[in-house]
C-alpha cells in the first residue's frame, strides 16, 4: 500500500478510535458503502458525511478477507468487556459470514472447474447434486478435524482463535486437494451423484 494512502487509513482509523461511541456504527456504514462499489463501481457515490471513511472503503472493498481482519484489529484495540468491542465484534461476525460464503463459493467453483479438466462435463443437475455432496463431504471432514484437534489439545472447547486457525489449516488442505485434483468423479456412488 503507498505511504499516502496508508496514512489515510491511519487517520480514517484514529477517527473511529478517538470516537469509540460511534466506531461500529461507522464501520458498519462503510461496509454498506463497500457493498455498493462492489455491486456498481461506476455510479458509486460516497455522500459527504462519510467522506472520512473514503479511504477504509477504498483499502477493502474489494479485499474482504482484509476487512475482517483491520475489525478484528479494531475490535481489539477496545477492552473485551466493552460495548464498543461487543458492537464491533457484531459487525465483524456479519463481515465474516459474508466472507466465509464468498470462499465457500469460489472453493466449489474451483472444484467444479478442476472436475471439468478432469472429468469432462456434465449436465447442470448432475453438477448441482455433486458439489452439494462434495460440500457435505467437506463439512463432515471440518467437523471430524475440529474434533480431533480438540481432543489433542485436551480442551472441552476450542477458543475462537484456535479454531480460526485451525480452519485455516483445514481449508488449505481442502484447496491443495482441489490443485492437485483429489477429486471425485461426477459419478462416484460414494460422493457423486451415479449416473443411470
């Protein structure tokens, strides 16, 4: 990032800071703002109230995965028994779920492609059917990995941060399977739908 525009930023984020009462409420305005650019770079328009917070929706409007880590930046420079770190925890879940589905979706989009090179293609529904198995395939993998790496660290639960890295560590080798083509085929009776 060019020293000007990161000075931006620093200054976009002493303002939500020196303003802890108003932090998440701007921060949840940008994110609106982003999602706008997103959907219409072209006739976007940032109303001049909001013109501080140019430069935060410049940085991440197109970089989510950036945003929710700069909340989860926000979000810890306020004591955790706070409101401001509570509000701003809120808007960081929101973010996250977005994000979380944005992988999701560009994931099996990927697996779909790497099983198109692999296997040739095949009709929408038959496509449809196999990355709803393969994802529940995936999901029932998370939660067997998640299981066993809280067995090995001998906690009842997994903090938040554990578990992030650890999803982390999962979701890598899930994209490493997908490079390298550990996929199944669209007919697999195991994870695919058989064709008849």
């Amino acid at each position: 990032m060019p020293e000007r525009e990161e000075s931006a930023l620093s200054q976009c984020t002493n303002a939500l800071l020196r303003n802890p009462d108003k932090a998440a409420e701007w921060i949840a305005v940008a994110d609106r703002h982003m999602q706008t650019y997103v959907e219409s770079p072209e006739t976007f328009l940032l109303p001049k109230a909001h013109e501080f917070l140019k430069p935060l929706i410049e940085s991440y409007a197109l970089n989510l995965d950036g945003f929710t880590q700069y909340l989860v930046g926000l979000r810890d420079s306020f004591d955790r028994r706070s409101s401001q770190f509570t509000q701003i925890q809120a808007v960081y879940r929101r973010v996250n779920g977005r994000y979380v589905q944005q992988q999701r979706r560009e994931r099996i989009g990927r697996a779909v492609a790497k099983a198109e090179e692999l296997y040739g293609t095949v009709h929408y529904q038959e496509r449809v059917f196999w990355m709803a198995r393969v994802e529940h395939e995936w999901a029932q993998r998370r939660i067997a990995f998640l299981e066993q790496q809280r067995r090995r660290i001998g906690e009842p639960r997994l903090s938040v941060d554990i578990r992030t890295e650890l999803l982390l560590e999962f979701w890598d080798g899930i994209d490493t399977e997908i490079y390298e083509g550990n996929i199944p085929p669209w007919n697999s009776p195991k994870h695919g739908v058989t064709r008849s």
